[in-house]
C-alpha cells in the first residue's frame, strides 16, 4: 500500500518516524537519538534530520508529515502555540502549524496548557506530545484519568476525546536529584538500578497515607543506613516509593475518585507504577505508549489531510 | 575571673570556641571556617586546630574542652557513639567521649538517635550538636516543641530536659538540590537571593493544607513562568513555601499538637519560619541559637568535671 503521511513524535531526546498507509498500519519506522536538544542549525536544523530519516525508507517526497512533541516548542523547530483546555483532538489538530518553505506538507502539532480555574482541579500546567498520546487512546466513556509515568509524571483527565485537565508531578526530576545531590547520595549509588518491590510498597504506603511526612522519610533513609547498618531495605526503591507514594496522594487531592486509570508506561517506569497502584487498591489498565503515540498522530494527520 | 571551660561547637563547616568562667559568662571567643570537613589530618587534624585557637585567647594548660557537634561523628575526631531517645542532658554528658592522649582533658558529647516505636512519633533519626542546643534551653514545663531549620531541618520534643523524640526534614537540602538540578533551575537564578513574603505565603499554605501536592506545585512553578510571563511570584521563594509547607504538614503528622513552639535561627531563615508560622496561625517563640549551644556546653562542662 502507498504511505498516506509519516507520523514522528519528536521529543527533547528522541526521535521516531513512522510511515503510515491510509488505515494508519506501519510501513516503515525509524528510531534515533535526534532529539530536539541534539539537533543543531549549522547541519541543517530539523529539515536535515528529518529528510535523512524520510529518504532512508524512500518515503515519496509529496508524502506529508505530521509531528508532535517538543519539535514544536519555542526552541524547537517552529513554535506551535498550546491550545487550552478543554482541548479536543480536533482542537489540537486544526490548531497545527504548517512549517514554511518545505518542498512537502510538514506539519507540528501544538501542546496543551492549563490556566487555574478552568476545570477547577488545576493550576498552570503545559504538557506537549502527551496530548497526542491521549488521542491514540480513541474516545473515552465518562471520565477517564491517564498517568504518563517519568522525569515529569503527567495525569490527564479525558471525557470522551476531550482533555478537560490535567497536573504534571516532578516525581523522576526530583528522585534524580535528591539522589544525585542531597545527603541521599551517600545512601544511593551502587544499588540504584535494583528494583525492590518491598522497599518500594513500605515507603509508598508511608507517603501515599501521610504525604506531608516524605521529606522526614527522606533523611530517615540516611539515618536507618547509620543506625541499622544490617538492614535489608533498598535505598533507591525507598525514595522511588516515597516520591510515587506523594505524587499519589496528590493527585487524589487533585482528582478525588482516580476511578480505573490507563497507564501509559513500559518497562521498569510501568512496573514500578503498577507496583504503587496495587498497593493503593487501585485496579488499573495498562496501554502501550508507542502504539498510542503513534494513532493519535495518524487521527490527527486525518483531520488536518481530509 | 579565671576560666572554667572550654565550649567548642564544631559542625561540619563551622568551628565555634568560647572561654567560659565559672558562670558560663564569656571570656573570650574564636570562630573560624576550619569545620569537620576542613580539617586535615597531615596539619596535625583536630587537636592542631583547637589548640591554635587555645593558643590564641591564651587559655590556661590545664582548661578543659567540651565539644559538641560533628567533631564526634565517626568520620570526626573521636567516635562519641550516639545516646538513645529519650535523652537527658545529665545522660548526654555522662556519655562523653574523652579524647585520648591529650595535655588537657577534651571531651566531646556525643549525639542522640532515635529507633522507631520509642516515642510513636518517630522513626529512625540522627542529630549531632542540636541536643545541646536544647540543653541550653533549660528544663521546659510539659512537652515543648523546638524548631531548628536549616539544611536538615530538625524537630525535637523536649519534656523537662530530656529529648522525647524527633523528626529530621530535608528541607533546605533538597531546596537547593530542586533549584540547582531539576526544571526549576530555569525558573530559579538571579532571583535566588529575594525572599518575597507573599509568594512563600502562597506556595506555603497550598503545601501546608495539601501536601501531596507539592511535586505538582513545584512543576507549577515553571508552567507558570512559560504561562504567564508578566507573573508577579518569585519562583524561589515559592519553591521554599512548597518546602516548608510540607515540612510543617509533616511535623502536625509526626507531632500532633504543636503547642507553642520554639524557634531556634537566626536571620533569613529565622523570617522565613516566623512568616511559616504567622501563616499557619502558630504562636512560637524565637530563641537565640548562638547562645543556646553555648549554655548547652556549659551545662554539659558542668556535669563532667564536677
């Protein structure tokens, strides 16, 4: 079948292409490290980079391109402006900016913010790339939260195939930094890539019932390594569970019912949230963040090619 | 009059000596840079420096030396091995350390720890100095709360003169580590140095009433920088209300009534822990810290070479 666009989610550290034919099933794909913050002017910015991946699997030179992520940021290639919330998929894609002086179509779709007030559960937040995760996920019934696990956690609430709000947490922004930079990093190092579930639950449900204790749990890492040198806690599991455990009890203050949430993680991020969700009592669904990524492109390449 | 002591508080970055007389009035007074961690073994370590500034007041041969502090941490001078919650002043002293093969009696007091399940409020916890702070608060009238911020902020339950229990936040510490090496950096610089009153006020009682959401607020800090850039908060400052809001939700968590707490600083962070507690409709006390270490040492001086 003839590719119908190339859809690429184009982050601050990656990139990935897809070329998609007319009923958004995957014809080629290409995987790079190209982020935006890797990308550089004098090699020809984005259009080169772009190109590169497009002629590597032949892509017809009319075929159009449809991006989404920190592409289009301010510092990214052209800068699409947030939409804001409610933001429908149809909002998000008629609000596209067609990037100038291409020999194709290339279009960025923008992110989303949120000011106070609107939906009432949310201060001033931005998200971009995840909005078109959210439209792969396809219409929702009712209210539905989605948790987007990492550097910068995000919850988004969608009713039908509207995002009516959402709050992003700093849960991996700030592990790495209280166990990179506090007195933590005595008691992390070696032993942070192993994923101790027990650690993890204890100092999830310590936080989860009593946010306001996590940064007494913090220092009581670093005083349990001194005063009970046999124990067999785990020191970078214990931090995860408390930062997990506050960004849970946030986002019940933020949200009320969670209701069943579809989380949009893989690997360790999705193991260590399902870990947090049973331990919580929440039952959850789990969907794959890269097929999600990749149909909410292909919806929103419909509505801006139709 | 002649001197009695010796009063040396010796932290980890600061080194604070007084002559003492048999009162504890001040004779004389050295203070300098030469901390725990500015202490090297090659230049004849601990005893080369304190016997400088001996040298320099003239202190007598035979005057005693008490220390408080990190000097008697296990990477210090000598290990004074921590006492046990709950800790008197009398036991405190009881359990200094002599050092060893000196021309004059030094004596270094050692620390308190806590194990959890001791006092109920409380896990495993660590202090080195900030006992003696509260011995020279003298004996309180049922419990009392004392406040000591700073990098690792700590909260101590005093009955009579014995420490009942306590509970370390890690406030200033992963202040710093929030604002040099997450987002927030972008959002914190220049600005760093200005305490604005209503921004802490703010980020405080959001903190403060939901704690879980501090690491939302925090991210809020940025989104509302790129949101709203005629803003009027001060992102520093509002990153310290977060921060210190969490840690007074905690210690309500940890402590309960919080009574009428005293607060020991000096400066800047004693402003931002009174503008804390004027916003959290508490009454405190404000206690001069200097002064307290050195009634501390005093009282401490007095039980050992009695």
């Amino acid at each position: 079948m003839s590719p119908f666009c190339a859809a690429v989610d184009w982050g601050t550290s990656s990139f990935r292409l897809f070329l998609l034919d007319a009923v958004g099933d995957v014809l080629a794909e290409r995987r790079s490290g190209e982020g935006m913050s890797a990308v550089r002017e004098g090699e020809g910015g984005f259009a080169a980079v772009l190109e590169r991946h497009l002629a590597d699997i032949a892509a017809p030179a009319d075929c159009p391109v449809v991006c989404c992520g920190m592409v289009g940021a301010r510092q990214g290639w052209v800068e699409a402006p947030y939409v804001e919330t409610p933001a429908s998929v149809a909002g998000i894609a008629a609000a596209a900016m067609r990037v100038p002086q291409q020999g194709r179509p290339v279009f960025i779709l923008p992110g989303v913010a949120q000011r106070p007030g609107v939906e009432g559960h949310g201060g001033f937040d931005v998200m971009r790339g995840e909005e078109t995760q959210i439209a792969g996920l396809g219409a929702q019934r009712g209210r539905r939260l989605a948790c987007l696990p990492g550097t910068h956690s995000k919850w988004i609430a969608v009713e039908g195939e509207t995002i009516t709000g959402f709050a992003t947490f700093v849960t991996g922004d700030l592990y790495a930094a209280a166990a990179g930079h506090t007195i933590l990093k005595h008691s992390i190092g070696e032993t942070a890539d192993a994923f101790d579930r027990e650690s993890f639950a204890a100092a999830f449900r310590a936080a989860f019932e009593r946010p306001g204790e996590a940064t007494n749990l913090m220092f009581e890492i670093r005083a349990r390594g001194l005063l009970d040198p046999g124990h067999s806690f785990e020191a970078g599991s214990t931090l995860s569970g408390l930062l997990v455990g506050l960004e849970l009890a946030g986002v019940k203050s933020r949200f009320g019912d969670l209701g069943r949430p579809v989380l949009l993680a893989a690997g360790r991020l999705a193991a260590v949230y399902e870990a947090a969700f049973a331990e919580a009592g929440l039952p959850c669904d789990i969907a794959d963040a890269d097929a999600a990524v990749r149909r909410g492109l292909f919806a929103a390449a419909k509505e801006i090619l139709r």
